[in-house]
C-alpha cells in the first residue's frame, strides 16, 4: 500500500470515528433532553424520560414491560422500587452510549470501590436482562482485579468482604461471568486472600464460593497440570495407562475438572 493509500485510509478512519462520536452524542441529547420520549423510568428520587425503541431493543425485560400490561394501560411509566437510583443512571446510561465509564483516578482505593459497583452493576444488567452492559461490567472488573492482584503487598483487601457475598449471591449459579476472575485473583494471591477472616467464614457457609476456591488452586498448583487424573482407592494422581485406569491398582480414574 503506497503512502497516499495509507492517508486515504486513515482520513476515512478519522471520518468513521467522528461520525460513530456524533451519532453517540446526537443519541445521549435525546436522553439529556427528554425530546420525544415516550416513557419514563422511576427509582427513588430520581426519574430518566426515555424512548422505548431505545431501552427496548437491548433489554428483554423493558421490552416485555412495553408489550404487556403498560401497553394496555397507557401509562407508559415505571417505578423500580429497592433499586439503587445510581446504578440504575448508570444503566439507563449506558443504553444510550454504549459505554460503561472506567475509574476516574487510577488508585488502588479507587479501584477497591469500583469493583464493588461492577459486581452491583452486573446484578443489576442481569435483573433486565442487558447482555451489552454484562460484557463491558465484566472486562472492566476484570481489569481492576487484575490491577488490584499485581500489587497485593501494599493494597488492602478489605474490599472483599463486601465483594464476596454480592458475587455469590446476586447473579445464579450457571452464570459464572464474575466469578471466574475473582477466582483468577484468588489464585494469583491465595495467602492474602485466604488469610482474610472473613472471606474463610464466608467460605464455610457457601459451599459453592469453597468449591471455586478449591478448584482454582488446584489448578494453580503445577501437580494439576503434569497429573490429569485422580485414583479414587489408591488415594493419589496418576497420568493413567492411556484406557482412563489407574497403574497402580487398574481401577477406573477420576478426570480432573
């Protein structure tokens, strides 16, 4: 490619980018404004005028909301009570722009807290079922842990007590989006985290929160991955004879998950 071939395509890039930025800021007026909405969303205090074609066509909850009982009522309204009014500005946001802002300041106490509001997002994305807003909450949590792992000698993780529970208990158990990479970072500083009082009573009680944590050290261990199999009577692992049975007693062999 000539190098007036490489201008051309990159005056066409800067075009496609400007044009994507007002077609984005152009969608978030009709939000900032109100114009032409035809419905409004209510949570504590607050309340968003915004247009259903919008909310809509990213979230089957609002979708079955418009098509049900609100479109015979004419009401056109909704109240979320016991919701947060932030996150749901977040949310209702995040429909309009597609964006799920990163931390304002790049500190480990910021991160700490942002990592609570992306497991509460997330719960939150789930409830209305916003597949988009699930994704970007999951890569920028996973982001942070992973900042927040790297300099596990001088950040407290006190943040976790809080974390833990919200992970576990706000989203159900087939949906492991956020908890595979708090299980990462389990991993990735086991004597940190796990000398943590309260994350080890929490485990006691949620058997699903040990058995992650179980798993992923296991894992992390380098035994896991020279050994593939586990012998149930002989007590011990074993790479197998190749027919999925133990050397040493011939009995069938367990496969590590």
């Amino acid at each position: 490619m000539s190098i007036a071939d490489n201008r051309v395509a990159l005056l066409g890039l800067a075009v496609e980018k400007r044009s994507s930025l007002a077609y984005r800021d152009g969608v978030q007026s009709l939000l900032t404004s109100g114009k032409y909405h035809d419905f409004v969303i209510c949570c504590g205090d607050r309340s968003w005028k915004v247009h259903r074609a919008i909310i809509c066509s990213q979230s089957k909850y609002f979708t079955g909301i418009c098509d049900g009982d609100f479109k015979k009522s004419h009401e056109n309204k909704i109240d979320l009570q016991g919701d947060d009014p932030k996150l749901v500005e977040q949310m209702v946001l995040f429909l309009y722009t597609a964006r799920y802002p990163a931390p304002l300041v790049e500190k480990k106490q910021r991160a700490e807290q942002d990592l609570i509001t992306d497991a509460r997002l997330y719960a939150l994305a789930d409830k209305f079922d916003i597949p988009a807003l699930k994704h970007a909450v999951v890569a920028a949590f996973t982001k942070l842990l992973h900042r927040v792992s790297t300099d596990e000698g001088t950040t407290p993780m006190t943040f976790l007590t809080e974390l833990v529970p919200i992970v576990y208990e706000s989203t159900p158990d087939s949906d492991r989006q956020l908890r595979e990479p708090l299980q990462v970072f389990f991993r990735s500083c086991p004597w940190t985290v796990l000398g943590r009082k309260s994350v080890m009573e929490y485990a006691r009680e949620h058997t699903n929160f040990a058995y992650d944590i179980l798993v992923h050290i296991v894992k992390g261990n380098k035994t896991y991955h020279k050994y593939r199999y586990w012998c149930m009577p002989c007590s011990g692992y074993d790479v197998g004879d190749g027919e999925g049975r133990c050397k040493k007693c011939l009995q069938p062999l367990e496969e590590f998950q």
